[in-house]
C-alpha cells in the first residue's frame, strides 16, 4: 500500500518561503513521477507542479513558475516543494501525489491514484 507522508507547511509573510516534503513508501519510489497540487476551500484541487521518475524533467503551473521548485532525492524516497516569493493567493492545502502508471509524468488530477494526507500553507502579514 502506498503511503505520502507531508510535511513543512505553516505561516509565511508575503515575499517569504517554504519547503514541503513529501515521504513515500509503499512501492518502487524511482519507477513513478511525482506531482504536487494545492486546493482551496470550494475549489477544485488545482495542479502545481510535477517531477519525472529520474528527476530530470519538470512542469508546473503557470501561477507558481519561476517561484516554485519541484525536486526529489530517489535515495531518500522524498519528493520536496521548494517555495519562494510566497503570495497570500499561494494560501492552500497542499497535496502530495503519486500516479497510477509508471513511465507517466501527468498533470491531470485524474492520472493520480495515490495522496497525501495535506498540509496546510497560509501565507498572510
């Protein structure tokens, strides 16, 4: 069984940063990309960001490009959200999330069949 295990989420300034860290057990780490998504109360759970198995290739949202850095440590089975230039638009529960395929690096939410439990980031002055 495939756990995500979140974690690093809290209280930023504006202009601040954070990193999420996302543990996983429960399968082969390196055979699957990993994706981070983030949802606000009575909104749908949005994409943000997706690494491939190896680490080499990335995507992201257009609202986080540029701010925010996905990465993973294959040894470590830990995927990371580094997070910088913080808005209070950022503010979300964010979700760690694991596909359903190998060799897939997806960005719809459909494509994930395995997620974290969430934390929460609140950025505010």
């Amino acid at each position: 069984q495939v756990q995500l295990v979140e974690s690093g989420g809290g209280l930023v300034q504006p202009g601040g940063s954070l990193r999420l860290s996302c543990a996983a057990s429960g399968r082969t780490f390196g055979w699957y990309a990993m994706g981070w998504f983030r949802q606000t109360p009575g909104k749908e759970r949005d994409f943000v960001a997706v690494i491939s198995r190896g680490g080499g290739s990335t995507l992201y949202a257009d609202s986080v490009a540029g701010r925010f850095t996905i990465s993973r440590d294959n040894a470590k089975n830990t995927v990371y959200l580094q997070m910088n230039s913080l808005k209070p638009e950022d503010t979300a529960v964010y979700y760690c999330a694991g596909p359903g395929r190998a060799a897939t690096m997806p960005t719809a939410l459909s494509e994930y069949e395995h997620w974290g439990q969430g934390t929460q980031v609140t950025v505010s002055s």
